[in-house]
C-alpha cells in the first residue's frame, strides 16, 4: 500500500487529500478543504498566498507522513509570483481575471502578426495569458518568476523550479521545443523577471522543510494536465472535458497543432505529462452557475431541478463574452446580455439556469468540431471529469448536443492525476497506460447516452445563427 497527498487549488476552493494505491485500487480521504478567496483591493484583483500557505500547511501537519511518502500541488494555470533576491514574494500575486491586461493582446499585435504569435507558442489568445500580464509588471528583472504551483511548492520546500505544465499555459513557451520563447522575447523588446530552465513533470525538489519524511514532487502543476492523467479512456484518440470554474475541452496529442485553421479557432497547445500535447480549446465553464449559486444562496441540486423544469432553448447565451468574466450579479447580467442581443430574455430562474448549461453544451459541440476539422479524426466519446462531472444534467445536455456517449468520472481526476505522477515518479505506477487502467477500475464511472438528437440538432443549427448574427451586429454590453 502506498500513499500521496495530492493539493489542489481551484479558484473558489482548496483541499488536502490523501490517495491510496492498494495494487490496482485507488482510495481517497479528504484531509483538509478550505475556500479559496479573491483579494478585492483598490489597485486591482489578488490571490492571498499568506492564508493559501496557511492553509496547506495545516492540511499537511495532519498527514502522518512515513519516510518515502510524497505530496505535490496543482493549481490554474497563468498566473504567478514574483520572488525577491533574497527569496521573499516581493507581492501579492495577481489573479488572472483584473482587467490590468486589457488591451496587451492588441499590443503585442502591432509588433508580431498573430500567425507569428500563434506559431511560437500554439496558445489561444487570452489576455489573462502571462505573457500579458508580465507586460503590466514593469521593471523586475531583480526577480524570479514562478507559476503558481511553483511558488507554493517553492515556500513548502525552498527549492525553486519550473514545470512544463504551467508553463505551457503562459503563451511564453515555444510549442514545439517547451522551452523560452526567447526569439519573441526580443521582438516584443519584454523586460522580464528572471525565467528558469523548464522541467518536465515528475520531478523529486526535495523535502518538505517541517517534515523531513514528506517528498515534495513537482507534479503536473496545471491542473487540467494533472485531470487528463486521470481520464479513464482506453483508446489513444479520445475527446475529454475537464470540467470546473473553466471547461478545458480537448484531445491528446503526439505533437502540436500550429496551422491556420487551428489559430483561427484559437485552440490551444499545452504540455501534458510525458511530453504529450494537450489540444484543446478553454472555455467558460461553471463560473456562471458558481456565481449564480453564490448569487441566490442556493445549491447546485435546487437549481439543476429548477433547469429540469425550465422550457428548453428559451435563450442562447455566448458565455465567453467579457460581460461574465468579472464576479458580480450574474442574473441581472444574463438577462442584460438577452436583451441587448435581441433574443429572448429567460423570465425565471429555472430558466436561466437551463440557458447556461444549455448554450455550455452547445459551446461543447462547437469546440468538438473545430478539434475534429484540425485533426481530421472523429470522436464518438466525451470523457467528463473534475467537478463538473457531478453535473447529470450538463452531462445530459453535453451528450444530446454532441451526439456523444458521456463517460461522467472520476469527479476528483485532478486528484487523481496529481498523486498518479507522483506514483510514477516513485515507481509505484509504471505508465500512464497503467494509470488510466487503474482509474477504470472506480466505481464512480457512469455511462451517459444523449436524448431528443433531432431537437438538439435544431437548436444547435439556431445556436450557430444566432453566434454569427451576434458577430454581425457587434453587440456593445
């Protein structure tokens, strides 16, 4: 029997889990879970490291770690901390939705065409990308940059370093060599904080400094990287959604993806473990309903059975517009967008529920077909994991709108992932092959089949009419 403490830390909450691996069976225990929290101060958006480290800290005091054992910590990806010479965070790190990067993406524009951009790094164009926001930092070359699992395993065991994972999320990282893109560095004429060398995922930093038994692995620091560790698919082709605050659908790939039509599509490159290539496209994901929740003080069981209820296709939503990026009153917002858009404005809460997980799915679908037009293959499965999962009804629509059989499991891949590659790195796991059959063997694997194909179908061929009417018109919100 063999154990892991996975952290993991999305941007409304964390935890501390202990996963066992017994042969080919995996437990896990919840050990410590907290919120997450946004520092909302004058000068723009922060995340608090002091009560983050506090917190995993005493997650981890609660662990009887034997010689041997190990935890890692995965975290969102872009953002990070900058560290003094003398090893301190000089500030607060920014969190990736303050809106200081507004505007950056046009600017890097005017210096390098977006073929050029797209090509050295194969990222989708956001401005919350790193490269953006360390354009706002200013001088800082007296400091190191570190990507924000970096930074707490950096302040759990005082070695500094840089995983693939992370990096690739930054638009920063050549996409075919994982290393510096120093060549647009120069182009954009950047002064950076100190870069070091790029690692792969899987790599021993040391110990933990209060527990001398305790390994620290550097794990699979993104954790969508870490989640597709975890997807329980059998075939080498398969179509997965990590799904949580964001939806990260996607596929993996041998080698990245860099042409036209890709960037057009503005999919994205990103490393996964062992060098694989992470194709995939971020979406909005629970972010809405999360703020929804929070919104009316309700839970997710009330407003799925108030979406069960709802009429179907009342509204369309494109829920990556800027309007629902920032937190604040998401209901008064969706029905802003509704009637500024000129479609039908959901009366009720059911459905404006119904509205988000509805044109979610229909995001899906189009995502779906724009990975399938870059690939050239064709997917008949969607592998659902991470928290989203726990969704039946979004699991539901997913798979009428994608003509797909959904596989809803496991809930906690990140997890999952996160302690996999540090069995791997151990020695404990041979490959990701044998990771992935072992996931399979949980009992919280569902099968789910699709409903009404024709009506979908119909509603997918108005969602895609109402999107091009949308860019036609310029909606100003």
């Amino acid at each position: 029997m063999a154990k892991a403490i996975a952290v993991d830390l999305g941007g409304s909450s964390g935890r501390a889990m202990e996963v066992t691996l017994s042969g080919t069976n995996l437990t896990m225990k919840m050990i410590h879970r907290f919120p997450n929290r946004i520092l909302q101060r004058a000068d723009g958006l922060y995340w608090d490291v002091p009560y983050l480290m506090e917190e995993i800290e005493h997650g981890l005091s609660l662990v009887d770690f034997s010689e041997g054992e190990s935890f890692s910590v995965d975290t969102w990806g872009v953002d990070y901390g900058l560290v003094d010479g003398k090893g301190f965070l000089s500030a607060p790190p920014h969190h990736y939705r303050d809106p200081r990067t507004n505007g950056k993406l046009a600017e890097v524009l005017t210096h390098v065409s977006p073929e050029e951009l797209y090509h050295s790094s194969g990222v989708q164009f956001m401005e919350i990308n790193t490269l953006f926001q360390v354009m706002c930092d200013g001088n800082v070359q007296d400091k190191t940059l570190l990507f924000m699992p970096d930074l707490i395993l950096y302040l759990l065991s005082g070695v500094m370093s840089t995983e693939c994972s992370s990096a690739s999320t930054s638009g920063m990282l050549n996409a075919v060599t994982h290393g510096w893109n120093r060549q647009l560095f120069e182009e954009l004429s950047l002064s950076l904080p100190k870069l070091l060398p790029v690692n792969p995922s899987g790599r021993v930093l040391g110990n933990w400094k209060k527990n001398k038994n305790a390994e620290v692995i550097s794990s699979c620091g993104h954790d969508t990287q870490a989640a597709m560790v975890a997807v329980p698919a059998k075939e080498k082709d398969f179509l997965f959604l990590s799904s949580g605050t964001w939806s990260l659908l996607g596929t993996e790939l041998d080698a990245p993806v860099l042409a036209e039509e890709a960037r057009n599509f503005n999919l994205s490159n990103e490393v996964g473990y062992g060098g694989k290539t992470a194709f995939l496209k971020n979406l909005i994901g629970l972010w809405v309903i999360q703020e929804l929740k929070r919104e009316w003080d309700s839970d997710y069981e009330t407003m799925d059975a108030m979406a069960r209820e709802a009429k179907s296709f009342s509204c369309f939503l494109d829920l990556d517009d800027p309007l629902f990026v920032a937190p604040g009153p998401m209901e008064e917002r969706i029905k802003r967008y509704a009637e500024k858009s000129g479609g039908p404005v959901p009366e009720t809460r059911g459905e404006i529920v119904r509205s988000v997980y509805e044109s979610l799915a229909m995001k899906y679908r189009m995502a779906k077909e724009q990975i399938e037009r870059c690939t050239g293959k064709r997917y008949s499965k969607l592998y659902i994991v991470g928290g989203g999962g726990q969704s039946r009804i979004l699991s539901e629509f997913s798979a009428s709108a994608m003509n797909v059989t959904v596989i809803q499991g496991p809930v906690e891949a990140t997890v999952l992932g996160n302690a996999l590659v540090q069995f791997m790195t151990r020695g404990l796991v041979k490959d990701v092959r044998e990771a992935r059959t072992i996931v399979r063997n949980l009992e919280e694997i569902h099968v789910i089949e699709g409903d009404d194909p024709e009506a979908w179908n119909d509603a997918y061929g108005n969602y895609q009419e109402y999107t091009r009417s949308k860019e036609r018109q310029n909606v100003v919100l």
